[in-house]
C-alpha cells in the first residue's frame, strides 16, 4: 500500500520527474540515455517518452551542446550525489532548475522545476528605452531583447533568442561576453565597462555597458544576467582624434620658439618647454598659481589700447612691455584665445606669447633713424623757410619806394610768398614737434595760470581774422577766474589750431563759440557751424594724416589735430569731438582742475601769454582770406 501511495504522489506532483539510466559503449564512453520512468508533469512538458529509444532519443530530441552539458551534470551529481542547475531546453524554450540524484550505479533520479518564462521578460521601461537591453540565462543564451537591441545588431528576435554569443558575434567579442558574464554570476555584482565589437563588414563598434545579476523576485535564485548599453563609438574615435591631435599639438609646442600656456584664472594646465628660455623662472609653481610668474617682473604693461580682462570671450592680440627686477626690458606678442563650455562660460584660455624684444629693438632702432631724419630735413626746410621769410621783410621796407601800380603789383606777389612760406613753416614745425612728442623730447613747462584770461586773450587775437573771413567769434565762460596749472606755449597751439580749423570748415557768415566750463574738470570746448565731420571719420579724425574732405579750396596736412592730441594729453587732459553733418563740431578739451606745487599766481599780461601776431599768421597760414 506505501508503495502505491508514493508512486501516485510521484504521478501527481506538478514537479516533473525523470528516472533515467546511462547507455554507454566501449570504453565506457557515454552514448545516451534510457528513460526508466516519467510522470504527467514530465510528460506535459517534454512530450511522452514511453516507447523510445535512447539513441533516438539523443538523435532527436538533445543537441551536441545540450549532450555535453547533461554528460557534466551527470558527473558533478554522481561525485556529489545531488546537483541543482538551472537550464534551458530550447525547443521549448523554456528553463527549468534541475535537482539531480545520483545512485551507486549509472542511475540518476531528476527532478525538473519551471521557472516562470514571466521572470525572464524585461520590464516595459527597459523594452521600450533608447538604449540597447538584453537578459541571458546562466548559460549565456538570450532569453529577451528590446527592440533597440534587434536595429542596432540588425537581427530579428527569433534570430537572438535562443541563442548565445558564439552564434551572433566573431569569437573574440564572444569569448570576452562570456567572460564577463561569468564574472557577474561568480561575483553576484553590477559591473560598468567598455566593450568592443567586430559586427564584420569592417564596422567596428563601441558599446558602454552594465551588467548585472538577474534573480528571482525573492533573489533567493540568480537566473542569469541583465544588461544596457549605449552606444560610444563616436566618443571613443572623438578621444583616439584628441589623443591624436595631442601628440601632434605636443610635438609642435616642444619644438617652437613661442611660449604656449593653457590656464584658467588661477592656475597653468599645460606649460610649453620654451617658458623657461624666454622668461628665465622655472614653470613648476605656476601650475599651482598663475600668478606667481610676476614675481621675477618689476612691471608688464600692456600696450595701446588693448588691456588684458578674463572674462572677455573673443581672441585678443596684445604687447606687453615688461621690466624685469634686474631692470632688463623685455617685450612680448600675446594673442589668446578663449576655451568655452556647451553654456558658452569660458573654461581656460590658450596664451601664445612670443618674445618680439630683438624685434623691438630693431623697430625702435628703424623708428629712430626715421624720427632723426625728419627732425633734421624739418629743420634743414625751416632754415631757408625762414630766410624767405625774413628777405620778405626787408623787401616790404623798401615797398614804398614803388609807386603805386608797382606797389600793387608787387604786394599781391609778395602776400602769396609770404603765406605761403608761413605754410611750410607750420608744416615743418608740426612736423618737428610731432617727432620731439614721439621721441619723448618735447618741452613741457606748466605753470600757474588764469585759464580764463589766457583763452579769452587768444579769442580776442584772432577776432580782426576771423572777421576778415566773415565769420563771427564768440566767447564766454562759467567763471570769472580759474587758476590751473597748464603749459601756456601748449595751451596757444592747441586753440590756435582748433580755432583755425573752425574758421576753414565753417559756412559763410557762420560763428564760431568758445566756452569754458569750471567744475570738478575744466572743460574748453569750440564749436562751429560748419560742414560737421562724417561718422565714419568721427573716430580717426585725431590720427596723423587724416583729413576731412570739403568743396573749399581750404587744405591742411592732417598733422594738426594728431598734434592737438598729444599736447592736450602733455597737459595732463583728454580731448574728445562730437559733430552732426552738415550742423557743425564740437571740440571739448578737459583738463585736470590742479596747479603745480610751486604755486605762483601768474596774470594774462606776462610776457608769455598770447600777443604774438606773428604766430597767429603761421597758424591760420592756410586759411584763404
């Protein structure tokens, strides 16, 4: 009775139960398997075996790969005398875990358990996510695939699932798949990396890739393994071109003169061999702190008007002169560029600096022969200017020994030379004190003095000409009395010169208004009512040879407000122009509101303030009357 009620519980259960026995040939060698016994769950899963063959059996229904896996479990089982193993059966494409009983002799007691194929699915988030994911069972055989994974492989899913590695890929992506899913299950862990793939076709591919154990809900049975990967080929040929491109840029920064620095504001990334030839520290602690270079340099001082900011995005070109603490002047050429993250910030910039001091050298040294060349043609012009000049006056004594058809005839000749002449020596004097402010040799003497009555004095001088041009002047001021300090002889040419180009741009009967303003600066503008200057001459109009064109036959040498510049910045001011075409211009000079230190208040009727007819008429040489 005990025996009918074990066998009908062996029927019964849903566990699927297999009593097998070992065929085996010469030598032992394994050749199949005879069923000795199943019951319904077996039977329901694999089909009924009563009546088969053992060779027809392993002929049909075991692969070569199912065979050689039975022949290990049978082994481990016998040596153990129980194993559990989960497996897959693919032509049912189901799993199951094995629980393998052996006896003394080539009989094995099986009991088959199905795992749940609903255990083996991925989630609907992984099936339908933008990146490639799989789940394999514990023998490597693609259990799911996402669609992502089929377009990317360009398989079908009846061509991966079932199916390992070895029969998707070249054996080496393959072998080094299973390595690491072996890894996974040895070590129970989720692991990153970076994998290689040969799809053929000489298409290489890299994927980044998680890994990590697949369980049971309860994790009490690790089925096989999970994984996603992202495709990062193009990031990987992006580092081997920057990898490249490196050695390339490393090449070349070793082997130039040019100093190449890669910094951010507070510290060197990359330093170029030739820093410590051409500023003569070591770089080490600049990668630490920019800063520190400057601690061999007494100044370094950009040139012109660019300056030097961080935050400024756009490529600048900038020379420096610096002096070292030995007193050696070196200068540099720097062009940097500026390093920008995907938002725009500015993450490091690129410095190439050249060492230009021999170069400098030589310019300075060209500069000056050119400056004594001018100097000494000016004054080899101004000797005979002024010999035509001081003849005319002699000649002019003795006019009135003429009579009068003569006398006309002569005076009309005798002006046009001496306008003339008076033209040349304002040219070769602004020419001579254009190269004495270049080279640094320009006389500058301030003194004490009324602003006020020193320009109203001018104004008042050149009223009788102005008048002869039919133009009017005008004249006021916010004060009464201003004593700054300001060099008189300065002070004389720079209005001189803007009145006289007031008076050559002006329309017929127009006016010209002086006016000075006395607050925290003091302020000398002229303004006319002239032709105005156009926008596009606005900002050169202070260089040297530009001129504004008109329809007069007024000319000038484009030297005069150049020099006008560089006197007013003698004195310490700046001077600045706005102009409405066709309206006329204004010319506002600021001054500092300071007297010098040895204060000595000096009146507008010294010897030095303006009386001087003679100057006057070199001035306003080139305005036809």
């Amino acid at each position: 009775m005990s025996n009918y009620i074990y066998r009908k519980m062996i029927e019964d259960s849903p566990i699927a139960y297999l009593h097998i026995e070992i065929i085996r040939g010469e030598n032992k060698k394994y050749i199949g398997i005879k069923i000795k016994d199943t019951n319904k769950a077996y039977e329901r899963f694999f089909g009924s075996a009563s009546d088969k063959k053992s060779t027809d059996y392993v002929k049909n229904k075991m692969s070569k790969k199912e065979r050689e896996e039975w022949e290990y479990i049978f082994d481990k089982s016998k040596k153990n005398e129980k194993y559990i193993k989960e497996i897959y059966v693919k032509r049912i494409n189901s799993y199951f875990n094995v629980e393998v009983y052996g006896t003394e002799s080539d009989e094995y007691h099986i009991r088959f358990t199905k795992i749940s194929k609903q255990h083996m699915n991925l989630s609907s988030t992984l099936k339908n996510s933008p990146f490639i994911a799989w789940i394999k069972n514990r023998n490597g055989v693609y259990v799911d695939v996402n669609k992502k994974f089929l377009e990317f492989f360009n398989k079908t899913y009846d061509e991966v699932i079932g199916h390992t590695d070895y029969e998707l890929f070249p054996k080496d992506s393959a072998e080094e798949f299973a390595r690491k899913d072996n890894m996974i299950i040895k070590y129970n862990k989720l692991e990153v990396f970076e994998e290689f793939i040969d799809t053929g076709n000489n298409k290489n591919m890299y994927l980044q890739t998680a890994k990590w154990p697949y369980t049971e809900e309860n994790n009490s049975l690790l089925l096989g393994t999970i994984g996603i990967s992202i495709e990062i080929t193009n990031k990987i040929e992006l580092l081997k071109n920057i990898e490249k491109n490196e050695k390339t840029f490393l090449e070349i920064a070793n082997n130039i003169e040019e100093v190449i620095v890669i910094a951010d504001e507070k510290k060197a990334y990359y330093i170029s061999p030739s820093f410590e030839r051409v500023f003569g520290t070591k770089s080490e602690k600049l990668y630490e702190d920019i800063n520190v270079w400057k601690e061999n340099w007494e100044s370094f001082e950009p040139q012109g008007d660019e300056k030097y900011d961080y935050n400024y995005k756009n490529p600048i070109l900038i020379t420096f002169k610096a002096i070292k603490k030995n007193k050696e002047e070196k200068w540099f050429w720097v062009r940097i560029v500026s390093l920008l993250d995907e938002n725009g910030n500015i993450m490091k910039k690129i410095c190439v600096i050249s060492d230009i001091t021999q170069s400098k050298k030589g310019e300075l040294e060209v500069e000056k022969l050119r400056m004594d060349f001018l100097a000494n043609i000016s004054h080899e012009l101004r000797t005979p200017i002024n010999l035509i000049l001081s003849s005319l006056q002699v000649l002019n004594l003795k006019m009135n020994l003429l009579d009068e058809d003569l006398f006309k005839y002569f005076r009309r000749y005798l002006n046009i030379v001496d306008q003339n002449g008076k033209r040349l020596l304002k040219l070769v004097n602004n020419l001579i004190d254009t190269t004495r402010l270049e080279s640094g040799c320009f006389s500058y003497n301030p003194k004490n003095k009324d602003i006020i009555s020193y320009v109203e004095n001018i104004c008042f001088s050149v009223s009788e000409f102005v008048k002869s041009n039919n133009l009017s002047i005008i004249f006021d001021t916010d004060t009464e009395e201003k004593i700054i300090a300001f060099d008189p002889d300065n002070m004389e040419r720079i209005i001189l010169n803007l009145i006289s180009n007031a008076i050559k741009f002006n329309k017929p009967e127009g006016k010209i208004e002086v006016f000075i303003s006395c607050k925290d600066s003091i302020e000398i503008s002229v303004k006319d009512s002239g032709i105005g200057i156009p926008e596009d001459k606005i900002d050169k109009i202070f260089e040297r040879f530009e001129q504004v064109k008109n329809n007069s036959k007024i000319e000038g040498s484009g030297i005069g407000l150049n020099l006008v510049k560089s006197l007013v910045e003698m004195n310490n001011g700046s001077i600045k122009v706005k102009s409405d075409l066709g309206k006329g211009s204004k010319f506002t000079i600021v001054l500092p509101n300071t007297v010098v230190n040895d204060y000595s208040k000096t009146s507008c009727e010294n010897s030095d303030c303006i009386n001087n007819e003679s100057q006057i008429s070199v001035e306003f040489s080139d305005i036809c009357i």
